[in-house]
C-alpha cells in the first residue's frame, strides 16, 4: 500500500458523487502534485480486482467509481449527471430467472435508473416559464 494508494482510496471513502477518475486525479493534485492520471486509473483498477472499489457504468464515456460496496443501487440524472445511492430491497428479494443459472453465476445484481433530477426539472420549469412569457404577444400602449 502506497501513500498515494491510500490517499485515492481515502478520498473515494469521503465522497458520495461517485467521481470518475479525472475527477479524482483533479481532486488530489494539490495534495499529491507527483500523482499522475495513470496512476489513479491503474490503483482503480487494482482496487476494483480486490474488491474496495466498485465501477458504476453510466452512458457517459467515463466510469464513475464508489467505495460502498453494500448492495445499493443508482439513480442517474440524464440533465446534470448526479449519480445517487438507493435501495431497493422490493429488488433485492426478487428471484432471478431460473434459466440464468445455464449462463452461468451471478455474483451481484444492480440497477442504474435514468431520470431527471429535482434541481434539473425545476430548471427546465422555470425556462418553459421564460420562454412562453418571452413569446406572449405585447399589448401597444
């Protein structure tokens, strides 16, 4: 374990917006100024094998990443991009198609649901306001 290994696996512990791994890097330069993008993509990486990490696949071309490796699922903001935790034990307790066991061995199951955030729907709301009072014909005085 490396002083950087421990400092990117710290930061991860401290946040709950489930930062990809440019974030991390932008996050950690000012206290690790030698650490390079590689080498947090690569302590990802090796922290994901062992299972302290786990990688949240979202739409976006990056991975975002997460230190709770309780079983918990992901609602996703297709406006903003906040990734949130939820549980869904309704979910959990349902049980897999009996077929799946010919494919073969599910270690874990998890949802990511898309949707649009409160803050984002109260800003489409308020720009839908703007827009149709911009095209409200005015009166001649």
């Amino acid at each position: 374990m490396t002083h950087q290994r421990l400092e990117i696996y710290r930061e991860l512990l401290g946040t709950h917006d489930h930062p990809s791994a440019e974030v991390l890097h932008k996050r950690l330069e000012k206290r690790l100024p030698s650490l390079s993008l590689d080498t947090v993509y690569r302590t990802l990486a090796t922290f994901e094998k062992l299972k302290l990490v786990h990688r949240v696949e979202t739409v976006e071309s990056q991975a975002r990443f997460e230190a709770q490796t309780s079983r918990h699922h992901h609602f996703l903001c297709d406006g903003c991009g906040q990734l949130v935790d939820f549980f869904w034990q309704a979910f959990d307790e349902v049980l897999l198609p009996p077929d799946l066991a010919e494919v073969g061995a599910i270690d874990r199951t998890a949802v990511v649901v898309h949707g649009t955030c409160a803050a984002c729907a109260r800003k489409a709301q308020r720009k839908a306001k703007d827009l149709a009072t911009a095209a409200e014909p005015s009166l001649p005085s």
